[in-house]
C-alpha cells in the first residue's frame, strides 16, 4: 500500500534538525508555528502546533519565556521534544524529563542531541519493523503488533519515569509525592 511504503519512507528520512541547523537568529509565533510543521512526522492537521499550545507550555514551565516576543533555536529546540513526546506521556513525566535533560546538567545542545538520537533509532526499529507489513490483508495484524510495540515501551518508559521521580525526591530535588491517605494509615 502506498501510504505505508510513504509512512516507512518517512520514518527512515525525517529527522528533526540538528542544533546547528536550528535557525541561529531570533523568530516571531507566526514563524515558530511554521517551521515546527517541519520538526516531526504527523499527518493531517491533528497534531499541528498552535500559539495558545506554546503559551501553556511556557506557563507551565515546560518551555522558557519568549525574549520579548521572540523564540530562540533553546525554544525550538524544547518545542521540538515537547511535540514529539506529547503523544506517549504525561506533561508531568514530560516536565521531569526535559528538567533532567534539557536543563540539567549539561547543556540544551547537548541534551537535545540525545534526544534526537534516541528518536533516530526509534524511527529506524518501527521502520524496519514495517518491512513486509505493508499488504492490505494484514492491516489488523500489523496494527496489533505495533499497538503491543508502544505499550511495551510505554510500560518500560513508565517505569523509568517513577525511578528517575524517586531518585529525585530522595535527592530533595523534587517535592516528596504526597501519601495516600492508605499509606498514612499504615504510618
């Protein structure tokens, strides 16, 4: 089928920019939102980035201010993981792991370069995975597989998620999650 070799093409082919080749000079929303179109595959208008989106992720904190009303290749570059990791995880989990590895330690650059490498591999596993998926007769079968492929991932990532939060709270570097009020009646 033609939209699943299209499908498979793309995830062989489109990537994210590099850091070095996110614009270097300053954009206006309007610009933000067209150039993210580019950052990551998605078909139709379901996932298309908007400016009351941006605005909630930069009040939240998933996203740094705007210099003025201008966005930077750091914004594009968070804007970027955001939009990709939107579909598999919670803004909570999402917050967590931009906090560790977008503006922890290392710097945006680097930590946006991880990412983009782990999003290549993961891109060319479900690609691989497509080959000889593509006939109209399988189309259940190959949805099932790939169903069971994400959660699988998710349930791994999941569990990632709560060991980097707990290692977090017991450094102090987060607040301590709340007791269920089961947990202080066991107190």
């Amino acid at each position: 089928m033609s939209d699943l070799t299209e499908l498979r093409e793309r995830l062989q082919t489109q990537r994210p920019v590099g850091w070095d080749q996110l614009p270097d000079f300053a954009l206006y929303m309007d610009q933000v939102l067209s150039y993210m179109d580019r950052q990551f595959i998605r078909f139709g208008d379901d996932d298309v980035l908007t400016a009351a989106m941006v605005n909630n992720y930069t009040k939240s904190g998933l996203v740094p201010r705007a210099e003025g009303k201008k966005y930077s290749r750091e914004h594009l570059a968070y804007l970027t993981v955001i939009c990709i990791l939107k579909r598999v995880m919670s803004t909570r989990d999402m917050d967590l792991l931009i906090q560790e590895e977008l503006r922890g330690q290392r710097p945006v650059e680097d930590g946006y370069a991880a990412f983009c490498a782990s999003l290549d591999k993961a891109l060319n596993i479900t690609a691989d995975e497509m080959a000889g998926r593509t006939d109209a007769d399988g189309l259940a079968d190959a949805a099932i597989h790939f169903a069971l492929l994400s959660y699988a991932a998710g349930v791994a990532s999941s569990r990632y998620v709560s060991l980097l939060r707990q290692q977090k709270e017991q450094a102090g570097e987060l607040p301590a999650k709340s007791k269920s009020k089961k947990e202080k009646e066991h107190d």
